[in-house]
C-alpha cells in the first residue's frame, strides 16, 4: 500500500472541504440603508432587497442594477413609477453598506376607470355595493395592492353566493409613464348562480331528521356560503355529533342544484367528565358529569351533573325533547338538589321544572316555564320553609361575528316570573329581570359592557329562594376594557 497517495488524498479531501466551508462564510454580509422615504414606501423597498442573491463584493454593477430594479418595483406597488435612484457602497467585504437615495417622484393617478359586472349578478346589491368600495376611480392614485384586492374581493363574493362558473373577461391596468397616467380595466362575468340541492347522507344517521330539521333554505334557494356555514355551526351545538361537516358536492351538480353531502359522526352514547379544585372558602371540590347525546330515534337527550365539596353539594339532571329541532324548538324537563351548609347559612332545596322553547323569526328565543321550588333551611337565626310554584316567561337574543376569535356581539335577557297563593304556592312573590351584555373590538382592543337590573317583589324575603335572590338591592353597571396588547383589565362598578 502506497502510505504516501493516501495521505495525498486525505490531505486534498481537508483542503476542499476547508475551501467550501471558508466560501460558505465569505459571503458578504450587506446592509441596506434607505434614504429619502419612510413609513409603508421604506418597508416595501426593504422587503423587496432582502429578497436579493448577496454576493461577495457589493461594489458590482450587475448587482447594483439589482438593486435599483428591485426599489423600483416595490414603489410601483404605491403608483411611483418614476423614482430616482441612486446608490453606494460603503464598506470593506464582507461587511459592506449600500445606502439608496431616493426621489420618489410624481404618483401615478387613474384617468380611466373601467369597471364592469356582468352575467346573472350584474345587479345585485351585493356586487353594487363590492364595486362602490373600490379604490380605483378617476383621479385616484393608482396602487396595485387595491387593484389585485378587487379582483380578489370580486372571485370570493362570487364563492360566497354560489357564482361558480364567474369568471374575469378582461383585466388589466396599462401605465404611461410620459404623463403619470393609468388606465384600469375589470370586466367580471359572474355566470349563474348556482341553488342548494338536497342532502346526501353517506350513512344512515338516528337523528337524520333533526340534521333536515336545522337547515336554514329550501332545495332550490340561491347558495350562499354564510348560510351553510351557520347551518354546520347549528348541527354541531346540538350535542348529537362528534363531527359533521355539509360540504357542496361540485362533480355531481344537477343543472344548477349543487348536493350537500353530510359526514358525521355520532358522539358515543355515553360521555363522561370530571374534575377538582381546591379553594380558600370551598377547600376540596370535586365536579362528575355524564352525557347521553342522543336516548332514542326521536332525539331525545339526557345530561347529568354533580358538584361537591365539603359545605356544599348540588345535583342536576336535564333531559332535553325536540320537538321541530333541537336548538330552537324543543322541551327540556329539569331536576335539581341543593344542600348547603356555610357560614350561618344551612339549607336544602329541590327544584323540578319543565320549559318549552320557540326561536321567533326575528330570532329572539322565547321560553315559558313553570318549576316547583322547595326550599328550607336556616339563615341567621331565622327559620324557614317556602313552596313555590312559579311559571314564568323570558325572552332571549344573542348575537356574534367572528366564529370563535369573537370580535362583536351582543347579549340581551328578560324574564318575569309570579309566584301566588292561588295556586297552591306558600308565599306571593313577583321577580322582574334584565340583561345586557356587548363586545366591540376597536383597533385591536376589545371592549367589554354589562348591565344588569332587577326586582322582587314579596312580603318577605325569607319568602323567596336562596337562588332568586340578588346578592344587593342595587343597579350595577360594570363596564370592562381588555387591552389584547398590555393583558390589562379593568373593571368599574357603580
């Protein structure tokens, strides 16, 4: 064996290796300095020069012509067309400086503006007023971030409302750089709109009925998008589900009918939870629930719970009938114990009640309701007993944008409810209650309100049930204010 040869060629391999990793870190590391403009026109630029091949000595022609075309392009997005550009490199490799002075010249203003819808949408209010929101008419400055969000606007609205086969004839925006002049050109041909077909179940669900009993259109409706998404979000409160998902069967369409092909999975017929906590006024308090989604073919379900600690235990059980759907038109029956033994108070209460549930069309929820609360106990060193049979009625409204991440909302709640001798409850009472609750988001900033008010009227207040009673005979107002950036919140009371 040749000991000389091989040491040659180990020695050749540590030479080139040494060779490509010095190349690896010769590069120059160049830094940009930009002069002449500031705020979104620098952050472009910026954006645009990271973008660039760095090579080994920044004084190069090729490279620097780069440069320039690369600044150029990222101020044309804001109507520069004609900015003045001049570079120089400071700096020995690998650590240079190449500072950009910059003129940015006149902006480019629209003079012509041709936008167009056409086909079957043409004078639909929603695309009349998606076409007044554009920032591309005669004598505005012309940036091509608003031309392409136009054209982006006008394909998702066309999505949304079931334009399938919509489709752009025409676009473009051609510059005359001799006069600072542009001319945009949007011709949109939406097609026809497309209609919701029927329901197609890839397997046989127990509670397929209820599924047809939340849809919110009619075979043969216009589509629209935000329709079906409520109508997913409707199936997945009812409990019955796991997952489920309607999704538009495109290759199947009839004519205009687009099918909905439904994907479910039943929830388990049984559902557990639990947990513990411990605290300061409570100690150790322990929380057992248990769901039954769905009892039968009929949709009926079933929900216990069970919360315990030491000076407190209470238990519950719902059971929940649908009657033309399970979210908006159904009956529930309710059974409930409480035992409480805290401080000077000691008592124990058993509630049953049965509530019927409309949602009216202006989508306010309404609820009649009738409960037999017995309640006995001591507070202090008063004694008490009380019987009641109450029917009541309540009205509800809830409203939110933004799915999950909710950005705006309100809340609104009013109950009456009688309590009378007459029919064979042991005391006379009348409660009156509101609520109201908003979320608006401002920049960034999510701003919470409350209100709450309330009254009883009885002879005494012994008279009434440890949980009808308000905490204080007052009216509070609470407004909240979450700042998202800083964690803050800050609550006012008065």
């Amino acid at each position: 064996m040749d000991f000389n040869k091989t040491n040659d060629k180990k020695y050749n391999t540590i030479k080139l290796f040494c060779f490509f990793f010095y190349s690896a870190y010769s590069v120059a590391d160049i830094k940009y300095i930009i002069d002449g403009i500031s705020g979104e026109n620098k952050s472009n630029v910026e954006i645009y020069l990271q973008a660039l091949d760095i090579p080994k000595q920044a004084e190069n022609n090729d490279y620097l012509d780069e440069v320039k075309k690369s600044a150029k392009s990222a101020l044309s997005v804001f109507g520069y067309y004609q900015p003045e550009i001049n570079t120089s490199v400071s700096g020995e490799a690998p650590q240079q400086s190449v500072t950009l002075e910059v003129e940015l010249g006149p902006q480019t203003l629209i003079t012509s503006s041709d936008i167009q819808v056409f086909g079957e949408g043409k004078d639909t209010a929603f695309f009349n007023d998606l076409l007044d929101s554009f920032s591309l008419s005669k004598d505005m400055v012309l940036k091509h971030v608003n031309y392409e969000s136009a054209k982006s606007s006008l394909k998702s609205l066309a999505r949304r409302y079931g334009y399938f086969d919509s489709k752009f004839t025409k676009s473009k925006v051609e510059v005359t750089s001799l006069n600072n002049s542009a001319s945009v050109v949007i011709w949109f041909d939406t097609g026809p709109r497309y209609q919701f077909g029927e329901l197609v179940f890839t397997e046989i669900l127990p509670v397929d009925k209820y599924v047809e009993s939340l849809k919110n259109f009619n075979i043969g409706d216009p589509y629209d998008a935000r329709k079906l998404s409520e109508f997913n979000a409707d199936l997945s409160q009812t409990g019955y589900f796991k997952s489920i998902t309607i999704l538009p069967e495109f290759a199947n369409k009839q004519d205009l009918q687009i099918p909905l092909q439904v994907l479910a999975t039943m929830r388990p017929e049984d559902s557990f939870t639990s947990g513990l906590g411990y605290s300061t006024d409570e100690g150790v308090r322990g929380k057992f629930g248990w769901t039954r989604p769905w009892v039968n073919q009929y949709g009926h379900s079933v929900e216990g719970n069970l919360v315990a600690s030491i000076p407190e235990q209470e238990a519950s059980v719902v059971y929940k009938i649908p009657l033309e759907d399970p979210l908006y038109n159904y009956m529930s029956l309710q059974y409930g114990y409480k035992m409480l033994d805290q401080n000077d108070t000691d008592t124990t209460q058993y509630i049953i009640g049965a509530n019927r549930y409309w949602r009216l069309e202006n989508d306010w929820i309404r609820s009649i309701f009738i409960r037999y609360d017995h309640e006995k106990g001591q507070q202090g060193q008063q004694d008490f007993r009380n019987a009641l049979i109450i029917p009541g009625i309540s009205y509800s409204r809830t409203r939110s944008r933004g799915g999950i991440n909710t950005t705006w909302g309100d809340r609104l709640l009013g109950s009456f409810e009688v309590a009378n001798e007459w029919w064979l409850s042991s005391d006379d009472l009348i409660k009156v209650y509101g609520e109201s609750k908003i979320l608006r988001t401002y920049n960034g900033h999510q701003f919470v309100a409350s209100a709450e008010l309330g009254a009883i009227q009885t002879d005494s207040i012994y008279s009434v049930p440890s949980s009808m009673r308000f905490l204080q005979v007052e009216t509070k107002v609470c407004v909240a204010l979450i700042m998202k950036a800083s964690h803050l919140k800050m609550t006012m009371a008065f």
